[in-house]
C-alpha cells in the first residue's frame, strides 16, 4: 500500500479548518496577535495643517522678496493653537506640531530669519511646502488601514493607536495540547531510571506552537495504560487540537491509536511519505482535529513544523505565513533522493550580495537533536529528487521560531 504523499496530508488535516473565534483585547496585549477586523480611521492625522519645522508662520506673497521685514503678533505651540490671523506683513512665531493660523500659508525656519522684539527679518530661503504638514496627510476619518489576517507588530499597533483605537478584534488563540506517552519517560529535571529519557518533545512544541500564534496546552505524561491514555485525552476535550507525541505506530504498547478510536476519533491516515517522520496519524475527535506525531524528538518537531504551523495559521485567519518556503542556493551537493520526501536539516546564511546560501547538517540522524538545535532551516527534498550540485538551488522552509 503507498504511503501517503505530504502534500496530501496536509490538504486532509487543513480541509475544513474553521477559522478561530474574536475577542477583544487591549492595545497592550495585542502584539503578535491575528487581526479579526478592518479597522477604520476614528479621526483625521494630522487633524489640521500643522507645522513641520521650528520657525515662523507667514504669507508666501510676504516673502516672495528677501529681505522681507515682518511684525510679529503672536506664538502657536504645539497643543495651543495661535488664535488670531496672519495678515499682510505679519508672522506668528511657531513650533513643530503646532497649527498653522489662519491666514499663513508658508513657513519659514527660524535658521532663515533674525528677530529684534516685534520685528523679524526673513533674510534667507524661500518657503517649502513639506514644512507643513496639510490636514489629513497621513488618514482621514473613516479610512481603513489595517484589514483581517494582519499580524499586529508594533508599526501595526503605532497606527492603530494614531487611529484612535484603544482596543483591537483579534482572533482567538487556538489551544493546542500537547501529550507526551510512554512508560520511558521522565519530566526534565527528574533523573531518569536505568530505562528511562528525559521527555523534551512537549516543551519544543509547546514554543512551536506559541510562536505560530497558539496557546499550548501541556497535559504531562501518559503511561502505556489505556486508563492513563483515556483520563489525559479527555483532559484535553475542548482543545482546538490534540498532539500526542509517541505510542501511534502498530507495537503490543503503542495504544495511542487504539484509544482514540475508542472514544470517537475517525481516522483520517496513518503513515506518510516522509523521513523523518514516517509514522504519523491525523484524525478527528468531533470538532478537535487529532495529529500523532512521532516518539523521536526530531521526527515530531519537523512533523509539527511541517503539518501544525500550517493548521494554526489556517486557523488564525493569518493574511501571510512568515514561515513559507524559500529558495535558496547550495552551498554542497546532495545525493539523489529515495521515495519518501526527505527533511534536511540546514543552516542557512547570506553571502556578500544578500543571496540566501543553505548548508545542510553533516549527519541527518534523525536520533540525533543536537544537529536540529544548531539548524534553522529544512531543506525540502521532493520523492526522487535528483542530484543536486553545489550553486544550485532547493526549497527551504524556515526554522527560524
């Protein structure tokens, strides 16, 4: 039986993913977060002519012949308008961000003038119009700037707050939980038994999946029991998403599987094309889609990079994934690929004239994490790739989270 291609796993676990719910936060807690809603202008920026310089506010026609003797008959700053109006001859003293009074259609900076009391010389330079910034400038009221999927960083959250926005819709955070199986398995900082790891694959995910946008949920460690399985995996009922990480290929204690489809889970696949990372299932619990990584710390980190950060940003609504694959130019050849798509860890860096290089790990052990920790990228190699020389170029997905 052929095992299922990648591309076709992840169109199952993606198709009918419905976006998360709203809620609305605080401009203080909305950074990173998906935007849910266009968000409109509740004002006009700036929301008068103002000032971009240091200077003083006169008639063009004033100083259209230097030098140009002016009577000054008052000050705008910025937070108190100038009341009165510039008439013929006249200037207001003015600095930046303050209104232009009425009457003045030009500044002139206040390196171009000298002052003696009431008298101010405009000895120097002509007017510009960029030292006053028109009304509206920037947004007017009503305006719609920022729109759905929009990741919320802080240039994002500047203009929303300029807008006049205090809060934001922002969608939901998918709860992922994460179950780590098996009898060899201790938390980090417990000394592991004479038969026992450490379980570090929960704690991966769990940063994976917070830096996608998720909340990750951990529900510890589960023993090879079918009592242990079930009290854990009814825990997690109202999650988005359930990952167990272990016990889901065919062996006497791999109970994973079994106990799922106990309590209700249609399996959807079991196995894919894929190395590492093989022995993976997706299902759904009623609403909660279901993914069964890998026991091996490298193949259920690349299974999650490859299959659950696609599924959150579809779940977020997210406009653009800022993890999508890139190209980029080997720096080493590689071999002729088998029939499973192979994921390859690398490292990626630029050369002096900003073209991306990829440098695969020496060893792809997939026992091994120390190689893993030291990439942030995957190099994607195709079922039956061909040889690929040093110079040319190969698919790359991001690590970098």
């Amino acid at each position: 039986m052929a095992l299922l291609s990648v591309d076709e796993a992840l169109a199952r676990i993606l198709d009918g993913a419905e976006v998360a719910g709203i809620e609305r936060v605080p401009l203080t807690c909305a950074a990173h977060r998906i935007l849910a809603e266009d968000v409109r202008a509740t004002l006009t920026q700036p929301p008068f002519n103002a000032s971009a310089m240091d200077g003083y506010a006169v008639r063009a026609a004033d100083v259209s012949t230097l030098p140009a003797r002016l009577s000054l008959i008052g000050e705008a700053r910025a937070g108190e308008a100038f009341s009165g109006a510039v008439g013929a001859g006249e200037c207001a003293r003015i600095f930046t961000g303050a209104p232009v009074p009425a009457g003045a259609d030009a500044i002139i900076i206040q390196e171009n003038t000298k002052a003696d009391g009431s008298i101010v010389t405009v000895v120097d330079g002509s007017p510009d119009p960029a030292h006053i910034r028109p009304r509206g400038g920037d947004f007017a009221e009503g305006q719609g700037l920022l729109s759905p999927g929009r990741v919320l960083d802080a240039r994002a959250i500047l203009l929303a707050a300029a807008m006049g926005h205090g809060t934001l819709a922002v969608r939901k955070k998918p709860v992922i939980a994460v179950l780590a199986t098996g009898d060899e398995l201790v938390e980090p900082g417990q000394k592991p038994g004479p038969d026992q790891i450490v379980s570090s694959n929960p704690y991966g995910l769990a940063a994976m999946i917070a830096a996608a946008g998720g909340e990750p949920r951990l529900l510890g460690i589960a023993r090879d029991t079918r009592t242990d399985l079930e009290e854990k995996i009814a825990a997690a009922a109202d999650a988005d998403v359930l990952v167990t990480t272990g016990g889901a290929s065919v062996g006497d204690h791999d109970l994973v599987g079994p106990v799922l489809k106990s309590r209700g889970m249609a399996m959807d696949f079991w196995k894919i094309a894929m190395r590492p990372g093989k022995p993976m299932l997706f299902g759904k619990l009623g609403s909660q889609r279901v993914l069964g990584l890998p026991g091996n710390p490298v193949s259920a980190l690349i299974c999650g990079r490859v299959f659950l950060m696609p599924l959150i940003d579809r779940l977020l609504g997210r406009e653009t994934s800022p993890w999508a694959p890139v190209r980029a130019r080997l720096t080493e050849a590689l071999e002729k690929n088998g029939p499973r798509q192979h994921y390859m860890r690398a490292v990626t860096s630029q050369d002096a004239n900003g073209l991306l290089l990829v440098t695969p790990q020496s060893s792809q052990d997939s026992s091994l994490m120390s190689p893993l920790a030291a990439s942030n990228a995957l190099i994607v190699r195709a079922v039956d790739a061909p040889v690929l020389a040093a110079g040319d170029e190969a698919d790359v997905l991001p690590m970098d989270f």
